[in-house]
C-alpha cells in the first residue's frame, strides 16, 4: 500500500508523478551529488531529462521552412522574368536587365504541411528571342538540406511561328542550346519543376504511409521512392544531402 502510494505521488521507475500541481522525476538513490549505480559504477544526472528543441519543434507540428537559392540569369539582348512558385503560390518574382549577368541568392521561408508532396517551380520568360539566354541554378536549399537539381523536369516554351522560319540547319543548332545545357542551365525559355516531400522525421512518415489502403502504398511507392525528402528534424538527413558549409 505504502509503495503504491508513493508510485502516486513521485512515479514508478521510468515513469513521472505528480507532487502538486508540480509533475516531478522518479526518486532514485544517490551517493554524493550524482546518481549512482554501484554494480556498474555508472553515474547518471539527476532529475528527468530536459526536453530537446527538436520536441519543441514536435510540439507546434510546423514545417515552416527557410529556402535559399543562388541563381544566375542572362539575356545578351532583352530583359527576362523570373518566378519562383511553391505549390502555385507564387514566392519570387523579378526582372532582369538584358545584357547583364545576374547573380542573385533568392531567400524565402514557407509553411509546409507533414507529409505533403510538393512542387517547386521556376518560370524564366521574356519578349524576344536570342541564342544566349539562360537560367542557371547553383543549387536548392531547405531548411538546411539540398535538393537534387538534376532531377528536375524541364519543360521549354517554343514560339511555334518562330521556329517554323527556320532552316533545318538552324533547327539542329537551337536544339543544342534548348536542351544541350540540360542539368542545372537552361537556355531556353520555359518553366523547370522541382517535386519533394516534407515530413517531421522518418518515422512518422512510414507511419502516415503505414496508415493508407494498400493500393495508396503501392502506387505512392513507386512515385515518392525518387523523390527528395525534406525533414524537420536533421538527424533524419542523408550525409550527401546536408548543406555544404
């Protein structure tokens, strides 16, 4: 009886009691003004662990994440646009001088949602055509983690008037500057998509997947298993994905 009611009070081993209004640690033995075990000779802090910043992240459950991305622009004879959009919401948008190279690191923050797939989008547009013209992007950084910019879909907008005067020999050239600098340069006007996925850690995303029909997971399998995973918490981070100092 008497050890249930100190159970009550300060907490089984392991576990938190209530002393008050006040939620206090387990009791433990002690020797001078640490806690420890005699068998092993291990000492241990006293009082229940402090709670981490990453559980206070847990706690508010919100994803807003810091983006910074060095991008260079170039017309040799007009100005041009950029837009970057995340998921249709539009989060940059510039004019560029012609003639000039522009090199500019573009920093936003957004609020995600656990688990959500996303599109990062970029518009480069302009009035005239040229042969050297470009978007270029140095690389794509979310809170703190990479983007692979190489798996991005790139999708050129041609003036079909424009490209219908010209000879085939002039065809064969545009086409190398289209998609020749494919990677992170394109030298054509169009819009390049990004997709990904923002979760809190790795186990909560197997669990929200765990959690759909099965169908749902086979086919999400297939789609997400290339796709980058932004996460909350940076213990979750692939080596090859943290940002570079």
């Amino acid at each position: 009886m008497q050890n249930k009611r100190l159970n009550n009070l300060f907490g089984s081993f392991g576990e938190f009691g209530e002393f008050g209004n006040t939620k206090v640690g387990p009791i433990v033995y002690r020797l001078g003004h640490v806690v420890f075990i005699l068998e092993r000779g291990v000492r241990f802090p006293l009082g229940p662990p402090s709670r981490s910043d990453n559980y206070k992240k847990m706690d508010n459950k919100q994803l807003n994440f810091n983006h910074i991305i060095p991008i260079e622009v170039f017309h040799e004879s007009d100005d041009v646009e950029v837009e970057i959009l995340i998921n249709d919401q539009s989060k940059f948008k510039k004019v560029f001088t012609a003639a000039v190279v522009h090199k500019q690191s573009v920093a936003f923050d957004h609020l995600y949602e656990p688990g959500q797939r996303n599109k990062l989008k970029f518009i480069f547009s302009g009035k005239s055509e040229a042969k050297t013209r470009y978007l270029k992007l140095n690389s794509i950084n979310i809170n703190s983690q990479n983007l692979n910019v190489f798996n991005a879909n790139y999708v050129p907008t041609i003036n079909q008037e424009w490209w219908d005067s010209l000879s085939g020999d002039d065809k064969e050239k545009y086409l190398e500057v289209i998609y020749g600098k494919n990677g992170a340069t394109y030298g054509w006007y169009g819009t390049v998509d990004l997709e990904y996925i923002t979760v809190v850690d790795q186990k909560g995303y197997l669990q929200k997947r765990l959690s759909k029909e099965t169908n749902d997971i086979e086919v999400e399998e297939i789609i997400s298993r290339k796709l980058d995973k932004i996460f909350l918490f940076q213990e979750n981070v692939l080596p090859w994905n943290n940002q570079n100092d």
